[in-house]
C-alpha cells in the first residue's frame, strides 16, 4: 500500500515537473517567432535525410518499406516538390500501398523541400 502511494507521488512530481518545463519552453519560442516551425538546417538534402529516419524504409533504387528514390523521382516532377514535402512533415498513405509513410514534425518545411530536391534529382 505505501509502494503504491510512494510511486504515485513520484509520478505527480515528475508530471508536475515535465509539465512545467513544458510551458516554459511554450513562453520562450513564442518570444522569437510566432509560428512554431522547427528551424531550417544548412545541410543539403541528402545530409538532413542522413541524419534522419530515411533510409529505414528507403533506398534510392530499391524498394523496401516504402518506395525507392527513384520510383518516386519517376512519379513526380518539380511541381510536386511542395506536396511532397508536405507528406514529409505529417506523413501520408495509400499512394503506394498500405503502409502509411512516417511524419516527420521535427523537420521545417524548407529542409522538407531540399530532401524532395534530392530525391527527384535520383531520377533514372
Ligand atoms: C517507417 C518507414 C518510413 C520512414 C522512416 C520514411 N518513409 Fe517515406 N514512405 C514510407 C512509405 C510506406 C511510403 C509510401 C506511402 C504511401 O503509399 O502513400 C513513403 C513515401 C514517401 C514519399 C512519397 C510520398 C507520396 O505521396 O508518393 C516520399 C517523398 C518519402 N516517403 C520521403 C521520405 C523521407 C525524406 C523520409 C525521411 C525524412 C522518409 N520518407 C521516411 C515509409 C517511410
């Protein structure tokens, strides 16, 4: 009985904790700018896609989880560069089949385009 209690105060403390940092961290980047997108990074697009989850479930010339490079860079054209980058950040489905493509929050919209660059520069 006095486990249980033990483990629920520490849960509150750590909650209470977590949540305040939480709304500090609210205060301060609304200080600098208004809108809560992540900041742009100065790598090029295959270097972000290095550093992110990418290549998990993609290559450029097989298919694995998802497409391959090149089957995308087939399938798009420059037009499609903002749609795609769109898909990057909040993730998609049903394009090439059941599996739904992973979003990516953490990742600014310019970054999202670069990467989309690069993946349609893979064009066979
Ligand atoms: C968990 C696996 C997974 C990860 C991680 C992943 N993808 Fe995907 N991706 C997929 C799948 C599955 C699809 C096909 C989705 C569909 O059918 O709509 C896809 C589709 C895409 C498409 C084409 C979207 C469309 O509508 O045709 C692009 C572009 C893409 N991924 C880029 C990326 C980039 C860049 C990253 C890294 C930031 C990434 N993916 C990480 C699984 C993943």
């Amino acid at each position: 009985m006095k486990k249980i209690f033990l483990a629920g105060a520490i849960g509150l403390l750590i909650f209470s904790c977590s949540k305040k940092e939480n709304t500090a961290a609210v205060a301060t980047s609304s200080e600098t700018t208004s809108v809560s997108e992540p900041a742009p990074s100065n790598l090029s697009g295959d270097q972000i896609m290095e550093t992110l989850d990418c290549s998990g479930c993609h290559s450029v010339s097989e298919r694995m989880i998802g497409p391959s490079y090149q089957e995308i860079a087939g399938k798009y054209s420059e037009k499609d560069i903002d749609l795609l980058a769109s898909k990057i950040i909040e993730g998609g489905s049903g394009v090439w089949g059941g599996v739904p493509m992973a979003a990516h929050p953490q990742v600014s919209k310019k970054d999202a385009k670069k990467m989309v660059e690069y993946i349609l520069s893979q064009k066979k």
